[in-house]
C-alpha cells in the first residue's frame, strides 16, 4: 500500500528555542530524547521498510519572525534528499493583514498550507495560545480567508471544547481547507470527556471544508496503545468518512515512547476492516488531495 506521512517534522536543535533553551512544559511530557537534531536522514532512516513513499513536513516553531527561514531551509533539504513532498509553514493570522507573509511564503515551491496552533486549556501544561477564542476573531477569520487565493489549506489545532468556535470559522472560510490536527486531540478520557469530544467532533465534521489528520494519538497518554488507536480511528472515520481522514506520524513527538513501524501497525491494523479504497484515502489519497503531492 502506498503510503503519505502527512504530519512528521526533522529540526536542527538549534533553531528551536523549545529545543535548545531551557526545558519547557510540554502536552507530550519529558521530552530529553528529542532535545538534539533530527536530521532527515535519521528520518528515513526510521521509515525504512514502512511503505511511505512521501511525506508532509508541519512547522516546528521557530521563532516566529524566521517562518521564512524555516522554509528556506526545508527546501535545501529536500533538493539534497528529495524530502519532504510538501510543507506546512508558520504564518500569524492575528495580524491585521497576513498576506504580506504570504507572499514571502508562497515563493517557496514546496508550501501547501499554514498551521498556526490555536489549542488553548484550561490546564495550563496544554495551553498554547493566548486565548482560547482565536477561531472568532474576525483578524484572524478574514486572514485564513485568504488562504485560498494562494490555495493553501490551513491545519486547525483546537480541543474539544473550542470546535465550536473552529466550526464558525470554517464556515466563515468556506473555500479553504481545514485540516483538524490530531482529531481534534482528545485528552479527557473520561466517559464524559469521550462524549463531548465526540459531540464537538461531529459539528467540525458537518463541514465539508474540514478533514481530520489521525496523528498524535499517543499525546496524553505518552505510549504507542493499539487500542486508544483503534477507537479514535473508528470514531474519527465514523464522522468524517475515511475520504476526510489522512493518516500522519508526528515524528519524532511519538518516537518518545515507540518505533515508527510499530507506530505505522497499529494505525494500520485500526483500520483493517475497511475496504481497500477507505484504506487507500487514509493513508495516501486524502493527503494526496490536500497537500496535491
């Protein structure tokens, strides 16, 4: 089966202030193991063997005036290695007119979407942004708006309880598409906390112009668990249908507590009762479209 990584990152450690400055919280936990460079080789290295024929890099945070650096730099990696296929680069939608930016970033042939986390909590170890209503400013709803004009899509990271928001701001976008990072991020596993994941799941998923990426889901629970896969697999895709869902890594995160083959495995078999072209969507066509590698 052919197969397209749609979420993995390599870094230099010291381009990343998370990486190279002092320890910071993470949602993912201790992360030592990755406090280093993760070069591509290293990457393809750990994919050997797997079937992944391509894959997306996501912006890694670098300090936010050296988005263009990033991807500078990606596309000297991939002219020496022939990877990535594809970038997802960094791009602030809280200013007053992001297209400035985007000009910069749309002279980069491998640029294919924005990714800016918008996931905020109420603990304060998962909070990223600023504020957890991004997704209504009407700054940052009319910055993505201009996505489309450069056919960029934009990968959407919010939990469960900002998708309301995310939905008015997918239909507030409706030529652009959204890709939910990590479905969405589950982190209360709770009877309570599933159901209203589920609830808020499925507003973001009444939107056409939204897919889900299957990636991160060893995050909270910091282990690569077959089972917590299998269900957020089969919840996801139930949602979504597997014409909107793309199968991701999110190495070298996941690499904290597992192997990419081992990894791969248990995305493939939650997916193992699904018809060959459900199948093919997930883990190469869907990204295929979204990212046109």
């Amino acid at each position: 089966m052919k197969i397209i990584d749609s979420h993995f990152h390599v870094w230099r450690q010291a381009d990343l202030p998370w990486l190279s400055g002092p320890m910071q919280p993470r949602i993912f936990g201790p992360y030592e193991a990755i406090r280093r460079d993760y070069p591509m080789a290293e990457y393809l290295g750990d994919t050997a063997g797997t079937g992944v024929e391509k894959a997306v890099y996501v912006q890694a945070n670098w300090p936010v005036d050296k988005a263009c650096d990033e991807v500078s730099w990606l596309q000297q990696v991939a002219c020496e290695t022939g990877w990535p296929q594809a970038v997802v680069a960094y791009a602030d939608m809280t200013v007053e007119d992001a297209r400035p930016a985007l000009d910069s970033l749309a002279r980069f042939s491998l640029v294919r979407g924005i990714r800016q986390q918008f996931h905020w909590h109420e603990n304060p170890l998962y909070r990223f942004a600023p504020t957890p209503d991004l997704c209504l400013d009407l700054h940052v709803q009319r910055n993505i708006g201009y996505l489309a004009d450069y056919d960029f899509s934009f990968d959407l990271q919010v939990f469960a309880g900002q998708m309301a928001a995310a939905a008015t701001l997918a239909d507030a976008c409706p030529e652009v598409g959204f890709v939910l990072q990590h479905a969405g991020m589950l982190e209360d596993l709770s009877e309570n906390g599933r159901a209203q994941w589920r609830a808020s799941l499925s507003e973001l998923a009444a939107r056409p112009n939204v897919s889900a990426k299957l990636s991160g889901f060893g995050t909270f629970i910091h282990r690569n668990d077959a089972g917590h896969v299998a269900w957020l697999v089969e919840e996801t895709v139930a949602l979504f249908g597997a014409e909107r869902c793309l199968w991701g890594s999110n190495f070298p995160i996941e690499k904290l507590w597992t192997d990419y083959p081992a990894l791969l495995q248990a995305h493939l078999q939650a997916t193992a009762g699904l018809s060959e072209t459900q199948r093919t969507d997930i883990f190469s066509g869907t990204a295929s479209r979204i990212y046109r590698i």
